[in-house]
C-alpha cells in the first residue's frame, strides 16, 4: 500500500522577464513554496503554492514553517488504498489541514495548497492514474485565458495593450492604482478592439466613495466589472456597490474559502468571486468552490497568483476542464512571464488566449527537472520516515 516516506520542502525564487505592479504589491519574482513528496513505493510528485499576506494572510516563511513543524511530520506515513481515497481524504480537509493538527481559524490555505497538489501529483503517479475531477470532461472549446496588464501612463502601458491586441486577446484586464482609472481604461479602449472585454482590478486601492466615482465613470467606458475595489474587511461597503452600481464586483482578497463566500453571500457583497488555486487551498478545494459559486449564482473567474510554474497551470487545466461555466480566465502565462520554468513541458496560452491542451500523463501530468528547479531554492527541509525505501521512479527529468 502506498504510503508517504519523505517530503522535501522548498522556498523558491522564479524569476520573471519584467517586475509586476499593481497596488497591493510590486514583484520580480515567483516567491512560491514547492513541496516533494515521495513514496515508499518510489513515486514521486510536486506541489506548489505562492503565499500572499494580502490575499490569505499568510507570509512564505509563516508557510514554510507551518509546514515545516506541524502539518508535514504528521503526513508521513499516512496510507492511501487508492486515489478515491486520496480526493476523500482532500475533500473532507477542504482546503485546510485536519483541524486536530491546525485550529481551523490559523490561515492555511496557501500552505495546503503544496500538500493538496503534491499528494493527488505522487499518489497519481503511484497507482498511475492522472489527476481528474468528479465531472472532468473535454471541457469548453470556447474557453478563452484573458491578459492582464499593469495601467500606467507611460509608453510602456501603450505597448503592453498593442501586444495583447497583436496577440488576439479579447478580454484584457487592467490592474489600476488610486489615480489616472478612468484615463487609463479609455486608452486601453482606444487599443483593443471594440468586441474585447475589458475588467478593471483595483487591489483594494479606493474607498467607497473613489469605488462609486470610478466605477460609475467605468461604466461609460465599457468595462465589464471590477475586481476588488475597496480593502478585503469592508463587505459593508462593497455590499453598497454592488446594490448601487450596473457593473460586476468580483471579489478576490476577500474571498479565499468557504467561511468567506458563505460571509460574501449573506451579505451580499459581491456579484462574482476569483477562484485560484494556491489561494483556496489546492485544486480540490478551489473546485468545491467553483461549484458553490456558481450554485449561488455568481459569475466564476478562474485565476492564478502571478509567478506560478506549469504544475500549478496543469492543476488549473484540471479544474477549468471540470468548470467550463467560467467567465473569466487568467493563467498560463508559462515563460511569458517567467524567465525560467522548470516544469515540462512548459504550459502556456496561445494566440487567441487559446488553452494548452490538459497534460495527459499521471498525476498532474508533468514533469519536474530538479536541476532547474535546485537553481532557485532558498531554503529547504526534509521530514522523512526512518524506514527504508525502494529507489525513486523518476517521474521527474533532468537535463
């Protein structure tokens, strides 16, 4: 039977072609967490996860040592029959660790993200199955990932949205500050073509009052909503824009699990939520999610956290085969964004924002080249079983 014999822990650096701004952070590389798990029979699977402390309220070295000192030991040498009871295992977590070994009010979700994705990628590879949802199937043909693009007013916000347009994006989105919205919005109008949706992300960068002036001003310039406008806390005020204002109000920092939609929907503070992976706990998690979403009636944006490699895009893939109710995607940016992936192949959005196709191998269906990987790492902890093991199946390549 297959168990858990060792989990190697990872702080990484992956670093990108160009910094990225937006309001609530600037940054030029992935800083992620990647998580080893091997196990006694020799499979071998990776996870990953991009702790923000403005999103879940986790930092990468709150993740590392969360990790590190309580939930890992205690995964070693946990025993799975098959993969059913591996995704029961994952479901009745619900994208945090077992409440006896973490108080369910700890923030976790990025944390459990790593374990979510690293357990269903080796456990897959061990009883060589890939990794599916209940309702996984070909998915939409008309799913389309959107660009995202940080606004500015200078040349290079121009040239930006003139390669999104060459590109044959039609849904772009702006990430905006407290000044220059509106003049921003109506130059991205001005490049992209008249059937491209636009959406606006604020970051949690206005109060109410600058949200219900810009928004409105919005409205007239065509765009089709507004993520996170007003800081993550405020529901009251984000429950006025959404009965005062025409456009959508996608909630993203303040949503992250299931106690936050359920607060969201009771107060009615949001028309639509972003589901993203390594914030709601792993792919299991952000599908229970999708699923309440759009049970509920909300528009369904399925998004990343800038920097993540293709293991994370191949678990996006997974999910928005199970999902294709989603509006808005974001993702697969792959080495357009990252100057280096040491995933293979290397998962990436095409022209016309077309998907890749979903990775048909084992577990989440790619390969980790651990030299590549090696070159990033910061810090690292292994947490083992003193029991002996066969010799690792290379699920993983090197060059």
């Amino acid at each position: 039977m297959p168990s858990v014999l060792r989990l190697e822990l990872m702080s990484v650096e992956l670093p990108f072609r160009n910094a990225f701004r937006h309001a609530a952070a600037t940054r030029a590389s992935s800083e992620s967490v990647f998580l080893k798990c091997v196990t006694n029979t020799g499979a071998v699977g990776f996870g990953e996860s991009l702790p923000r402390e403005y999103v879940t309220g986790e930092t990468r070295d709150g993740v590392f040592d969360l990790l590190q000192k309580v939930v890992l030991p205690r995964l070693v040498g946990m025993e799975f029959n098959s993969m059913t009871d591996v995704y029961r295992f994952l479901s009745a977590c619900d994208g945090k660790a077992p409440p006896e070994w973490v108080s369910a009010s700890t923030p976790q979700s990025a944390a459990w993200s790593a374990v979510d994705l690293a357990l269903l990628d080796a456990f897959g590879n061990a009883f060589r199955q890939p990794v599916r949802l209940a309702n996984n199937g070909p998915g939409s043909s008309t799913l389309r990932y959107g660009g995202v693009v940080s606004a500015g007013t200078g040349w290079n916000f121009w040239i930006s949205l003139l390669k999104l347009r060459a590109y044959g994006l039609k849904d772009v989105k702006l990430k905006v500050g407290k000044t220059d919205v509106v003049s921003c919005a109506r130059k991205a109008r001005r490049v992209m073509s008249r059937r491209s949706t636009l959406r606006v992300d604020a970051n949690m960068a206005w109060n109410e009052s600058e949200a219900l002036e810009n928004i409105r001003a919005l409205d007239q310039v065509g765009i089709q909503c507004v993520e996170q406008p007003l800081a993550a806390s405020d529901l009251d005020g984000q429950a006025k824009l959404v009965r005062e204002a025409q456009t959508e109000i996608i909630a993203d920092e303040s949503f992250n699990d299931g106690a936050s939609l359920e607060l969201l929907l009771s107060r009615r503070a949001c028309t639509g939520v972003n589901v993203r992976i390594s914030k709601c706990g792993g792919l299991v998690a952000a599908a229970r999610r999708c699923e309440e979403a759009l049970g509920a009636g909300l528009t369904l944006q399925i998004g990343c956290q800038v920097g993540e490699s293709s293991l994370l895009s191949a678990a996006q893939l997974i999910l928005i085969a199970a999902v294709p109710q989603a509006k808005y995607l974001e993702g697969c940016y792959g080495k357009r964004l990252l100057r280096e992936d040491p995933v293979h192949p290397c998962l990436q959005l095409s022209y016309g924002g077309r998907p890749p196709k979903l990775p048909a191998g084992d577990g989440l269906g790619v390969n980790m080249d651990e030299m590549e990987l090696n070159r990033w790492v910061g810090k690292r902890a292994v947490i083992e079983s003193p029991r002996k093991t066969t010799k690792e199946r290379h699920y993983v390549t090197y060059r």
